[in-house]
C-alpha cells in the first residue's frame, strides 16, 4: 500500500515545475510513496506562500489529515515563525505521530514541534532542493528515508539525542517558548548568505542561551559574501572560538547546509525517536 506524503509550504512557494519534477522522481524511483503537494505550495502573495492564514490552514490541512503518513515542507526562505502559536495550538491526535520533514527557515516548526513533543522533527532536503545541481540526490534522500532507508542519515550520528538548525533561525527562536530543551544533545548548526562578523554574533547569541549541550558539530557555511574587510577567521574558527568560551566540546563538521550534499538528522536519535 502506497504511503501518502503531504505537502505544504509554510514560508515561500515553489513553482509547478519543481513540483512536477518532484513527483516524476518519486514515481519512477519510489513507488511506494504517494507526494500530494498543497495546491497552497504554488501561490505566490507577497514574499510569501500565501498569507498567514492561507498557509496556516494548509499546515493544517496536511498536518490533521489521517490519511497522510508524513509532512513534508516544500520550502524555507521566510515565514514559518508567524504561524507560531497557531499551529502547534491546533494540532490534532492525527499529527501527533507523524514525521515533519524540513530545514532551514522551517526550523521554527521542527523546534516548536520537538518542544512540545508533537511527531518526529527531522532536518532534511526539500522539494525545491530539485532546483539545485545535483539537487535530485537531495530529494531522493528525503523520499528514501520516507521509504523507511536509512541511507541519507548524516554520517556522524551516533548514540547521542541531535538536533539540527539553520544558525540564524536557531538564534531566533532562542529564548521564545517555542524553543525545545537541547541539554544533553549535539545541536549540529549550519548557515548560509551571511557574513563571517555576522556568524560571529549569531554563536555569541546561541551561545550564551544553549547551556548544557552535549557537543556542537557545524554543517556547511554557503554562499559568504565578501565584507569591506577580512575577518580574520573563517566559520570553522569562529565555531571552534565559542565553543572554547562557553566550555562546549567542538565535534568538528556535518554534512547538512543549503547544497546537495544536504543529509538528513532526526531530531533526537537516529532512528527518530523524539527525546523523553
């Protein structure tokens, strides 16, 4: 029996293109998956996938029905935070089990959702990662993980509870109430489109908030751009620096961040049991 996966897109659109050759991979190569993406994934109003409540209700919509075996977030970009409180709020039993796949600006429902204990949040590749060069590797790791594969899975996970964030959403919700415990995990961060003085107060932020972390490993640092003037470190640096300030065992790197290498990290252990 096909597992049905439903699709929104709680931030920005994607176009019907990268849609359509989305569900072309999975039907030639996943045939046990079904993707149903949200007619909600393709409007565009604004910056955003639709307004507050159209994606609201779209969140809903994929998240309650019973008939869906996962959600699956289409794309980031910017908007997943202004439907907090909303949409943990009015989450029903059907969306209490289910896994919620996505990254980057949809960490803010992934932490929400892991702190209040709601499915099973997990940092992986989207659909609009198609878009990419070597974006199909990408997606086919999202869809065999969906299949049950553990192929994907970020090669440095081990015994240890993980979670995994975009460095800029993770400073932003620190410190709000949809912000889960992270004591005792390896928090893996990764970053992209920022600058390295940028990056520098973003681990001054996350490190002074995130007390009792078990490690941090950092994940890819993409598309830099050039400041005036050198900083004087690179990522890796400014990492391996705050870590030292605040006592946090550096872990080294991941391989999660916006590219097609992006692999896949189950909030809590590897096989996806959330944290007690």
């Amino acid at each position: 029996m096909s597992k049905r996966i439903a699709i929104c897109a709680p931030a920005t659109p994607i176009t019907r293109e990268q849609g359509a050759a989305v569900t072309a991979l999975a039907a030639a190569e996943f045939p046990g998956l079904t993707l149903d993406f949200h007619e909600q994934c393709f409007v565009e109003e604004g910056h955003f996938a639709g307004s507050d409540p159209v994606r609201l209700a779209a969140f809903l919509d994929c998240a309650n029905d019973p008939g869906s075996e996962a959600v699956w977030f289409a794309k980031g970009g910017y908007g997943s935070n202004r439907l907090l409180p909303e949409a943990i709020e009015q989450l029903g039993e059907a969306a209490r089990a289910k896994p919620y796949l996505g990254y980057s600006d949809c960490g803010f429902l992934l932490g929400a959702l892991y702190a209040e204990g709601i499915g099973k949040p997990v940092h992986a590749p989207m659909a609009v990662d198609i878009r990419r060069e070597g974006g199909a590797e990408a997606v086919r790791r999202s869809l065999a993980w969906l299949s049950g594969e553990a192929s994907g899975l970020e090669p440095g996970l081990d015994d240890r509870p993980t979670a995994a964030f975009n460095l800029t959403t993770l400073a932003a919700l620190a410190g709000t109430r949809f912000m889960p415990s992270l004591a005792g995990h390896v928090l893996v961060v990764e970053e992209v489109a920022e600058h390295l003085y940028a990056i520098d107060r973003l681990f001054f932020h996350v490190a002074s908030l995130l007390p009792n972390l078990a490690g941090l490993r950092l994940g890819q640092v993409t598309d830099v751009p050039e400041n005036d003037r050198p900083f004087g470190a690179d990522a890796e640096q400014i990492a391996r620096d705050w870590c030292t300030r605040v006592g946090l065992p550096y872990l080294g790197r991941a391989r999660i961040g916006h590219s097609s290498d992006n692999h896949i990290v189950p909030f809590g252990l590897a096989d996806g049991a959330v944290r007690e």
